[in-house]
C-alpha cells in the first residue's frame, strides 16, 4: 500500500493510492497517520477496504508530509562511507544518532525556508523507515517485525549551524520545514529488498547526488535494533537512515541553496520530492 495525506496544511486527511494510480479518500476508516493508527492492525483493516468504492480525489491536491505528530525524528549520520570521505570523516564504527525536530516536519513539495541568518543550507536524499509497535531492546533478527513501511526524507542540514556553531548536530537538523517527508507510506509488501533502491536528488536540474541503499554502511535491521537498545521506539517514529555522497558541503568548492534554488528528489519505489527555497 502507499498511504498519503492530502489536503491544505494542517487540515489533511488520510488517502490511499489505488492500483490504476487514483488516490482514493479513506478518512472514514482511519482517522489520521498519526501514532495512534500507525500500526499493524489497523493497516490490515485498510488493506481490506473495497478502494473502487471510496471517493476519488484530485491528483493536483496538495500532499502533506504522510506522517503527522511523531513522537520522535530520529536520524542516522555518515551511514554512506563515501559520504563520511566527502566531508572528511572516518567512516562510523556504530551508528552515529542524532534527532530532528518533529517541527521540521514538512510536506513533500512545500516551500524549504532559508532565513537571513543561513549561509551553509545543504540537501540530502534519504531513505526513511516507520516503527509499526513498541519495540524496546530487540535482536536484529527481528527488527522487520517492528518496521511497518518507508518514505523518502529530505534530511536539510544547515551546515554552519550544525558543525561550526556550540552543541549538537540537533540545532542545524531542526528548523521549520528542514524535514520534507514523503508523498507516501509505503508498506514492506510493496518493497522486494529494501537494501537495494536507487537513490538520487537534482538541484535546478542538475544531479548531485546518486546512490543506492546497498552502500549503506549499516542497513535498516540493524539501525532499528541498535537504537532500540538506547531509547524505546513507538508507532509513528521515524528513523532517517543518512545519505548518499553529493551534499553541498563536500563539493569542492562548496556548494549551498540559496532563495529561488528547486529541488527533485527520488528513492526508487518510494516517489519523489519537488521543492523550492524560498526567503523569510
């Protein structure tokens, strides 16, 4: 299934996409994406909805982030090898884990706010995954068992405000709208090896980053049982799990986005992201 949330900003309502391409309205089964209905039971009853039945609703509707209220944005940094080269890092030994602001969370194709105070705002394509039950501690054998499906995340970093200002990564990870996520949820079924999708993000039609989650240096089980091991995962948490080389800051000279700047972004079988900067 891809399950999505369509409508205007903070008034979405839960959709699904059907299989000749139509998103079908299916806010009378399922309130919202939101924790409480972020879970295996209640996508076994969507997955018994008669969708031809259920009303139809434009594709030029607005897509929200497919997500709302997580209780935690957390995020995996320098899981590529040759993305810790490009910035000058030793490749991590374990997962190195940082969270973003559940703020930040933004639609697929919303506007990317750059403020005045920016200078180093850089890009990175990721794959993200969505706990589906409480999971506390768990061997990595069975970290599917918790994983109810994946999305493309934006992971927009402000380099400045990341590395070279006081405290942790947390500060450059978090403003509003610097977690673009999206358009859909997709369920495990819809994915034959979630360790093998093509990775790729344009900026003003330009590519800068192509990779593939196989050359993540730590894959999804093993990420959802190392941090279950430090903190207990919900329903509705997502887990970001790091980028591809081709960010701005490992670009010599470097490169950063600046106001009027467009963005596509893409992981196979998970859509893609179009958004632009714009000034406030």
């Amino acid at each position: 299934m891809k399950l999505l949330r369509v409508g205007e900003k903070n008034k979405e309502k839960p959709a699904i996409l059907d299989k000749d391409g139509k998103l079908r309205d299916i806010s009378k089964h399922i309130i919202d994406l939101d924790p409480t209905h972020l879970n295996f039971e209640t996508f076994e009853k969507i997955k018994q909805i008669d969708l031809s039945s259920q009303p139809e609703i434009s594709n030029n509707t607005r897509i929200g982030s497919c997500i709302t209220k997580p209780g935690k944005f957390i995020a995996i940094g320098l899981n590529f090898s040759d993305h810790a080269a490009e910035t000058g890092a030793k490749p991590p030994t374990e997962p190195i884990v940082f969270m973003k602001a559940t703020s930040s969370i933004n639609g697929p194709n919303d506007d990317i706010e750059i403020t005045s105070y920016s200078n180093k705002l850089d890009w990175e394509v990721e794959l993200g995954l969505v706990i589906g039950k409480n999971a506390k501690n768990i061997p990595e054998k069975n970290s599917q068992d918790y994983i109810l499906g994946y999305c493309l995340v934006n992971d927009v970093s402000e380099r400045e405000w990341q590395i070279e200002k006081m405290g942790q990564w947390v500060k450059g990870k978090s403003h509003d709208t610097f977690g673009p996520v999206g358009p859909y949820l997709v369920t495990k079924d819809e994915i034959n090896d979630v360790n093998n999708l093509n990775m790729e993000l344009d900026l003003n039609g330009e590519r800068m980053q192509t990779g593939n989650t196989k050359t993540m240096i730590f894959n999804v089980d093993h990420i959802v049982s190392y941090v279950s091991r430090y903190m207990s995962l919900q329903p509705g948490d997502i887990i970001t799990t790091g980028t591809p080389p081709g960010v701005g800051m490992g670009m010599k000279p470097q490169k950063f986005l600046k106001a009027g700047d467009e963005m596509r972004l893409s992981i196979e079988l998970l859509g893609e992201q179009k958004s632009k900067v714009v000034a406030i």
